[in-house]
C-alpha cells in the first residue's frame, strides 16, 4: 500500500528493524545499572517514566517516514544508497539533535556516543531497508 508514492510496508518494516534495534541495544545488551548509570537516571525516575515505554515505536515510524521522503529525493535504489541516506540523516540530524542533550542535560560523552552508535546503525538499517523494497517507489 502507498500513500504519496510512498510505501507504508516498507516503511513500516523499517521502523520495526530500527526499534528491535533499540530494544536489544537498550533493553538487553546494556546492562539496567549500566543504563542508569550512562543515563544518570534514577531508579525512581526509570520506574516513573516507564509508562511511556509502549510510545517507543513512534519516534522510529516519524524517522522512518523522512527516511522514504530522502530516499526518493535523492532518487537513492537499493540497500547501500539506502544505508548511505540514513547514515547522513542519523549524523546531520539525529546525532546533531541528541547532541543538546549532551551539551544541556545531565548525560556524559559516554553516554552521546552510545546513542550517536544507535542513530548510526538505525538510520542504516531503516534506509537500507526502504531503498531496497521490492518494487519500492519510495516518492511521488
């Protein structure tokens, strides 16, 4: 199914890949004290924001979307020019944003560079994903 030429299974296929990818990042490969620990995030403060926890796929699904929109802009086909365009948008955007974080919030460099790693493989996986579609026209 598309909508403004843009294919919604792709898109979703992709942002499935890019929050399993924060899932076993976040929720299996870091240890929770480790977590806390880099996040500088009480116990308290993790067992007060976890009923946010089933939104998490809805900052994927929005990337995912403007992944298939700079995807058909730069006319990108196949997984590595897929991969290319969401490894620019991760570091010229999703890092560049996070960066405030660092920069304003509590967090360390340590921290950034985990989630900088995050963004970077997401937006790989997510566009290659997306260029690669079988018969994906990914723009109108």
């Amino acid at each position: 199914m598309r909508v403004a030429g843009h294919n919604l299974l792709a898109i979703t296929a992709a942002a499935v890949a890019m929050y399993l990818i924060e899932f076993v990042m976040y929720g299996m490969a870091i240890p929770p004290a480790t977590y806390m620990a880099l996040s500088h995030m009480t116990a308290e403060e993790g067992a007060a924001n976890g009923w946010k926890m089933p939104f998490g796929i809805i900052g994927p699904l929005i990337w995912a979307t403007g992944l298939s929109i700079a995807i058909g802009w730069k006319g990108a086909k196949g997984a590595q020019a897929g991969a290319m365009v969401g490894a620019v948008t991760a570091v010229f955007f999703m890092c560049a944003a996070r960066f405030y974080q660092w920069g304003y919030g509590p967090t360390g460099l340590d921290f950034y560079a985990v989630d900088a790693f995050h963004f970077l493989l997401c937006g790989a996986v997510g566009g290659a994903i997306i260029a690669a579609w079988p018969a994906s026209k990914t723009a109108a």
